[in-house]
C-alpha cells in the first residue's frame, strides 16, 4: 500500500461502462521519512476520501480485487482514510 495525499476530483462524462458510479480521485504519493510529495496519479475511491485527506491506496490487482470490480481498468484504488500517522521520527 501506498500513502497518498486527495488533491482533487476528476470528472469524465465519456469513460469505459466498468467505471460507471465509480468516484475518481487524484492523489499524490507521500514520502513519510523525509515528508515530501512525488508523483500524483488517478485512485478509484470506494471509501468516501475527501480533498486534503491522507489515505491508503492499493496498486495493480489488488486495487482491483479491493473494489469487488475484478474486470475494470483500474490501477489504484483508496482503501482507506488515514486518521494519524506515527513514525517515530518526530511526526
């Protein structure tokens, strides 16, 4: 899994029928040892995340298995919502 940052919502009125209902969410990966943001991407989210929430997302086949969506074009999909964040590193 991946911790991610919500920084906004896609909207696409023309997309395979698999997506349909589906909520799309562009998120970017966080770095939690040296607290940076890399690249951003498309999670499908099936959690009900908000903009500015950190979550968890899942990748590949198990974005897809997580979603009950085995056949959909998915890459990743949120899987949670993170409520705090311990690392013992000063956070």
């Amino acid at each position: 899994m991946i911790i991610c940052k919500v920084l906004g919502s896609v909207w696409a009125t023309r997309k395979d029928d698999a997506l349909s209902g589906v909520k799309l969410m562009i998120v970017r990966r966080l770095e939690v040892c040296n607290n940076t943001e890399t690249e951003s991407f498309v999670a499908a989210d099936f959690v009900g995340a908000g903009i500015g929430d950190r979550v968890l997302v899942a990748t590949g086949s198990s974005a897809r298995n997580a979603c009950g969506q085995a056949d959909a074009p998915i890459d990743a999909t949120i899987v949670g919502i993170i409520d705090e964040l311990e690392t013992g590193m000063g956070d």
